[in-house]
C-alpha cells in the first residue's frame, strides 16, 4: 500500500504537503488484488450497494463450475468402465479432468489471469452441510439482489464437439444426478434447465422424462456449440416429450475455437464475438425455417448468452429470402420474423455501445414481455441487474417484466407477495396461429 505523507518534514517544521492551498493531497492507496481466493461478496461488493430489495430478479443464466467439484460427478458416473477412466486421469493430475474436451491453452476469457474469478472461484467457504457450491451460489444472489438464479455448467458447454457420442451422454447424466442430489435440494432458489446429450437423441428423451416432476429443474437445454441440425427427424419425439411436459427447451450457446470457421479469426476477441452468435443462429434459422413452431405450438424455445443484435439482423433477413422463396418453406403460414418474436431471449451480454440500435432490438423482439434477464456470472462480461434498470428507454413495468416477472410467467416462479404487489400487468402475449 502507498504510504500516506507524514504531517511533519524535517527538523520537525510543518509543510504544506503540496497540496492546492496549503491541503494534503488526497490519501492514495492500492486496492485489494483479486485472486481465485477473493470472496465473491468482495468481487461483488458494488453490486451490492445498487441493488434493489422491491424489484423479483430472476438470473435465467449463471454458472457453475462443474469441475471444482469433478470427482463427485465422476461417481455417479453410471458406467463402471467410465467411471474408471475417468478417475485414471485424476490419479495422474490430468487436465482438463477425466474425459472433457475442453482445451486449456486456449483459455483467454480470464484475460491471461487479470480476471481469476472467471476460471476458478476458490474462495473459502464454512464446513457444514451447505454444499461449497451452494455457498458460493447464494453469496452471489445475495449480492445482487437475486430472488432465483439458474445455473449452466461451464466447461461442459463445449462438450457438444466430443468426438465420442457416448462420452457426452455419461457425462451429461452424472452432471444431472450432481445438480439434482447434490445443488437444487439445498436451495429452492436455485434452479437448473437440465443438461441434454443432444447428440444422442435417444438419451435426451430417457433425461427428459426421469427429470419431468424434479422441483428444481424448470426446463432443459441444449449446449448450442455442436454440429447437429435441430430439424432432423431423429428430434421431433425429443421435442413433443418436453413439449409435453410444459417446460421450455433453451438453446445456450458457447465459442470453440477449434470451428474451422473460427480458426479464420486471429484473436480471441474476433472468434468470441462471432461464435456465440454463430451457433444460435444457425440453430434459430432452421428451427423457424423447417416449421417447428407449427409442429410444437406449445414448446417456448429460449436462446441464452448471444446478446440481442443478431436477432433483428435474422428476422429481417428470413423475411426477405422467404418472401421470395416461401415454397421451401411450406410450413410455415406467418413470416419468420412473427415466429421469433414469439420466442424467449436472455439479454446477456447486452450490447450497449448504441442505444438507438438496442431500443430497435428490444422493440423488434418485443422485450417487454420475451426478454429474459440473464447475469452469466462468474464470467468476465457478466451484467448486472442495472444493465436493465439503467436503460433510458424502458418504463418501470418493461424493466420489472424484464428483471423477473417475464421469467416467472415462462417457468412457473413463485413471486413473493411483497414483490408482486408492485408488479403491473404485462401486455397480454400474443398466441401463436396453429392448424
């Protein structure tokens, strides 16, 4: 830490300090340096001073991070042979841990270290019965103002790109059994979209329906970073199970720069800035474009963590082309653009640098009642509940709608009463046309 002045000079003779009029300059001190140690109330600490007690906040996207915590996946691996192998990488201090794809060399979202938090919370945490991940979960709601916060895995978001179809499904399924057992029952304000193998269609159906009456799992996802056409008919039994089961299937995307597409970019921030969008897009595109809307009239879709200026890009790009081609889309029987507003979006990471272009997406994907805020902590560009409550061009119900009440609507959320006393009624939702 910087030393403060001494009142004194030498000889004991008062000085001025160099200050303007005689004053002492204004003390200067080091802040604290933030590590993998640093509690996440610290990190958090002006997060804290913001936030709002009579706003319903619900974080649709947060993270966990599943490999702090790998040797209690490994065992409820449901294959001997797996879970073997698995353990035969932690013996020898393999990394990443047993059987992931992941790739540490290339790593940069921590920015080579400035931002530690981002790979690894290792703070300390009491022994007792709270799961340490629970703790560092609550620290962080409690910080924000969070009344429910759902959480995705981490490094598992790129496990999509395994080459072995079946490693995913291990993995997928003991992940599932961790966050059930393990995280959920500890916290009822914790929640999870239940982790998919979407490359075996097959398993994604048995996951579906062992989770469909589990509390705490208020919908499934699916890692977009993956090369599988949403469309295929191997599909339609996976989405008419959670169709059948009311709850929303979310679609959150990722980067791999291994993409030979990405490999085209030269720097991390070119290939992070196109990959989350890319993957979504493509899966958004042939969902509406092969009518899947029609198919499942009753299955909310939800696109997580690709930020919001792609998708009014999309819309009016799928409204040109299929005004001039609409016989390759047969199904369809409203514009492309009428079936995306009707879909779910998250706002992390919002994209702020203009306005005028934020308002126009917010507008165009009619936010006031699709838009779902999403934090994406522990990341290095996660957003805060101001990223909503500070935009100039949202009334008060568009913001609390946004913050929470959108999302209670779309999983099912208990508000609490003295929070849902401020809350005004949102625009009725429009109802898809079907057959």
């Amino acid at each position: 830490m910087l030393k403060r002045t001494p009142p004194n000079g030498k000889n004991g003779k008062k000085h001025n300090g160099g200050g303007k009029n005689g004053k002492r300059p204004a003390r200067v001190k080091e802040l604290p340096r933030i590590t993998v140690q640093t509690d996440t109330r610290e990190i958090l600490a002006h997060a804290a001073k913001e936030k709002r007690d009579d706003y319903f906040i619900v974080d649709v996207d947060a993270h966990v991070t599943e490999t702090a915590f790998w040797s209690e996946i490994i065992d409820r691996m449901d294959s001997d042979v797996y879970r073997q192998m698995a353990r035969a990488f932690k013996d020898r201090g393999g990394s990443p841990p047993g059987l992931l794809n992941t790739t540490p060399g290339f790593l940069h979202q921590d920015v080579f270290g400035r931002i530690p938090h981002q790979q690894r919370l290792a703070e300390s945490v009491p022994n007792g019965r709270t799961h340490a991940q629970v703790t560092l979960v609550q620290r962080a709601m409690d910080s924000m103002g969070i009344d429910y916060m759902v959480v995705f895995p981490t490094p598992m978001l790129v496990l999509g790109m395994h080459p072995q179809v079946e490693t995913e499904v291990v993995i997928g399924n003991a992940f599932n059994k961790w966050l059930t057992e393990e995280i959920l029952p500890q916290d009822p304000r914790i929640k999870a979209m239940l982790y998919l193998p979407f490359n075996h269609p097959e398993a994604c159906v048995k996951a579906v329906e062992m989770y469909a009456d589990d509390p705490g799992v208020i919908g499934y996802s699916v890692t977009s970073t993956r090369f599988r056409a949403v469309n295929h008919d191997s599909y339609m039994p996976l989405y008419s199970a959670i169709q059948a089961t009311g709850k929303p299937l979310a679609f959150h995307s990722g980067f791999h720069w291994g993409d030979q597409s990405m490999q085209q970019c030269n720097r991390f921030i070119s290939m992070h800035s196109i990959s989350f969008v890319y993957y979504n897009l493509i899966h958004l595109t042939n969902w509406i474009i092969n009518g899947l809307p029609e198919r499942f009239p009753k299955l909310n879709v939800l696109w997580i963590e690709s930020g919001l200026a792609w998708v009014p890009f999309l819309m009016q790009r799928l409204d040109s082309e299929y005004m001039m081609r609409s016989s390759e889309a047969p199904l369809l029987k409203r514009r492309p653009s009428e079936y995306i507003a009707d879909m779910y979006f998250t706002s992390q990471p919002l994209e702020r640098s203009n306005l005028k272009l934020t308002e126009a997406a917010f507008d165009a994907i009619h936010a006031e009642t699709q838009l779902l805020f999403a934090s994406d902590w522990p990341h290095w560009d996660f957003d805060l509940p101001n990223s909503i409550t500070s935009l100039p061009f949202l009334n008060e119900r568009a913001k609390r709608n946004i913050l929470g009440f959108n999302a209670a609507r779309l999983f099912n959320l208990e508000v609490p009463k003295h929070k849902l006393a401020k809350r005004k009624p949102a625009p009725a939702c429009r109802v898809p046309v079907t057959a």
